[in-house]
C-alpha cells in the first residue's frame, strides 16, 4: 500500500481532473502535463505505491482501463505507448501507482 497522494485526493474527488474513464476498480484522467496528445494516467482506486506492490488482478484491471482509454481516444488502431515508472530511476514522481497511455504522435525508441 501507500500513502495518501494527489492521485488519492483526485480519485476521492478532493481536487479535479478531466476525467476520461472510470469503472469499480480504476480511474483513467488526462495528464496536467501532457507528453502528447493523449496522455492519460489509468491508475488502480487501491493505493499500491508501484509495480512492485501491484498483483495479477489489479494487473487485469488496469489492462481493462488502458484497453478502453485506447478504444474511447481512438488509438487502438494506430498504435499507443504504456509506460509505468517505478522509483527513482525511473522517475516516478507520484508514488501511487500509474499507468501512463500516450497516444496521437510517433514515439522513439529507446526511451531516454
Ligand atoms: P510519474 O513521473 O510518477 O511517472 O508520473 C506522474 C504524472 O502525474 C506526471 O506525468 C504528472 O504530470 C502527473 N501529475 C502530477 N500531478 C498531477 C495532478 O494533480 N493532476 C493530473 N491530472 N496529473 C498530475
């Protein structure tokens, strides 16, 4: 588990967000920093701190948010990029755990 985060206050409805898709398990918002023209965060509502505290199930779940933020962006088709940082050399910033879904550009590889 982790502690309270500003994705914690956003899931409880403290401070707002665009929200995009929500269901019993995830909450999917856009990213107040976007990296492209899609950029939305699929974050679990269970505060887990990063990939390593998640399991299988909360896994599933996730995959279900991102599956349908790709469906509801229009991205299924022309291809998206996931991408989950977890700890400091990652740069995770927001210890609750999140999956980022960037869309509507070319990306390079490899990441920086
Ligand atoms: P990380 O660096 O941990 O992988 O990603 C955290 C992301 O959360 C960043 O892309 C950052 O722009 C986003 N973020 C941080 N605070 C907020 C906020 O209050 N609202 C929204 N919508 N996004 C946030």
């Amino acid at each position: 588990m982790s502690g309270d985060t500003i994705f914690g206050k956003i899931i409880r409805r403290e401070i707002p967000a665009d929200i995009v898709f929500e269901n019993e398990k995830v909450l999917a918002f856009r990213d107040v920093n976007p990296q492209a023209p899609v950029h939305v965060l699929v974050i679990p509502k269970q505060p887990v701190r990063d990939l390593n505290g998640a399991d299988r199930e909360m896994m599933g779940d996730l995959l279900d948010g991102v599956q349908k933020v790709a469906e509801l962006e229009g991205l299924s088709k022309e291809g998206f990029r996931v991408v989950t940082n977890v700890g400091t050399n990652a740069g995770q910033t927001v210890f609750h755990l999140h999956l980022h879904v960037l869309g509507g550009r070319s990306f390079r590889w490899p990441p920086g």
